[in-house]
C-alpha cells in the first residue's frame, strides 16, 4: 500500500529544495539564482513525483529525485549567459 499523497507530495518537495540548494552551490558562478534553482528542482521533482503517483509507479520518490535533476540540468544549460 502506499502512503497518501499529502506525504508523498511533503517528500517531492523536500527533495526538490534539498536538490536545488546543492545545485546552486555546485555552480554557484554560473546558471541560475537560488530562488530559480530551488524553484526548478521543487517543480520538477513535484511534476515527475506527482505523474508517478497517479501512473501507480514503484517508488515516486525515484521519479521525483530524477526530474528535479532533469528540470534544474535543463534551466540551468538554457538560462546560462554566452
């Protein structure tokens, strides 16, 4: 059985703060600010843990770990200045 969605959602989102913060300390000279990163990495680790969840995949915390990495490497190659 797996736990309700408000503890799954109260994961996601730590996940995604804890994943953005080390990401803006990683490159901290280039990309995105901190507010941007730790809002890339809570959102992406909200939409893939959330798609997860309803699609009653094994382990959406997996899921939410990888899209908060995937969104945060996708702002971050994009936003970059040339």
């Amino acid at each position: 059985m797996m736990p309700s969605i408000g503890v799954q959602l109260f994961w996601m989102i730590a996940v995604g703060l804890t994943i953005g913060f080390a990401g803006h300390y990683i490159y901290p000279d280039r990309g995105l600010s901190m507010g941007s990163s730790l809002f890339a990495a809570t959102l992406g680790a909200v939409v893939m843990g959330v798609a997860a969840y309803y699609l009653s995949y094994d382990l959406p915390g997996t899921y939410s770990f990888l899209g908060s990495l995937s969104f945060l490497f996708i702002t971050n190659v994009f936003m970059q200045e040339a």
